[in-house]
C-alpha cells in the first residue's frame, strides 16, 4: 500500500493496515443484516450513516496525516461500505421477487464496474497535486451524492414477497413447503 508507505510504514505494516478496509467489511456485513432484521424502520439511517462513513473514511486516507489517521481512514471506510451490503441486497430482491438472483446480480454488476472505474480514476487522481486527496475527495463526493437517494426510499412493508411465495418445485415433489414457517420467522 503506497498510500499507507508514503507515511513511513513499512510494507508489511501499510498491507496489514490497509486490509482493514476489508477485515472491517467482513465483520460489518452479517452486522448491517442483523441490524436490519432487528430495527426494520431504520434501514434509511443505516445506509445513509454507512455512506457518511465512507465518505468520513476516504477523506482521513486522503488526508497525508499521521499514519494512525490513515490507518483509522482504512478501518471506517471498511466499517461503511460492510454495513448496507444485505439492506441493498434484500431491496434488490424486493424489487424482483419473481427474479431475486437476477437482481443480486445485477447488484454485483453495478459494483463490478464501480471498481473497473474507479479504480483507474482514483489511480489518476494520485499523478495530480495532493498525494491522491483528489481520488478519495471524489469517492466521498460521490458517496455523499448518494445521500438524497437513501433518504427517499421508504423502508420495506411486511415480509418479502419471496418469503411467501411457495416453492413450485418443491411443492410438487414433497408437498407443502417445509422451510416456508422458517423463512417467514426469520425475517421478522
């Protein structure tokens, strides 16, 4: 991570630290879905602090401080991008429940292409004055940008239609479907 080595650290340290971003996703994921299962009414809150996050955690990489604010940049950057990750996925599946793999992928589609983009853009963003603050000024723009989207959409009303529907295949070879109760106790 050259971010991190401009500060002095040593390669193995400015990896390890920069893999916060990452250790912090992998923690924040199931966290964001239990959080959301627990307090349905505020998904808004969770996405909109989560891009706050974001934002926060790209400006303190941005930033060229002390080493400690970088490697705090990387961790809150990873704690904002883990935490929408199953409310973004359960909207896309709420808007197609007659496709719900189609809408995960098309989710998976979209952040594809943010990395496949952005990635060169923050990369020119480091050849300009200021050590990369430009590239991480953008990714916080943008997160930013995103805030009035999360604030008009409204919180989802009942259970998932998935979650009712019966299984086709399931219910012609075995009968009734048996994980339908389980499903339905789960998500509330």
């Amino acid at each position: 991570m050259p971010l991190l080595e401009r500060d002095g650290a040593a390669t193995a340290v400015a990896g390890a630290l920069g893999s916060f971003v990452l250790l912090a996703g992998i923690v924040t994921r199931p966290l964001g879905g239990a959080l959301a299962n627990r307090w349905p009414t505020r998904r808004r809150g969770l996405v909109g602090g989560s891009l706050v996050a974001i934002a926060a955690g790209s400006l303190m990489l941005g930033a060229g401080g002390p080493l400690w604010l970088s490697a705090l940049g990387s961790l809150v950057l990873g704690l904002g991008a883990g935490l929408p990750f199953a409310v973004v996925f359960e909207a896309a599946q709420r808007l197609r429940p007659d496709a719900p793999a189609a809408a995960i992928a098309l989710v998976n589609g979209c952040a594809v292409l943010a990395i496949v983009v952005g990635t060169p853009l923050v990369g020119l963003g480091f050849d300009l004055p200021g050590d990369g603050l430009a590239g991480f000024a953008a990714i916080a723009l943008l997160a930013l940008g995103g805030l009035p989207f999360v604030v008009g959409c409204d919180p989802p009303r009942g259970p998932s239609t998935y979650l009712d529907k019966p299984d086709p295949v399931r219910t012609a070879s075995i009968g009734p479907d048996p994980g339908r109760q389980l499903r339905r106790e789960m998500a509330e």
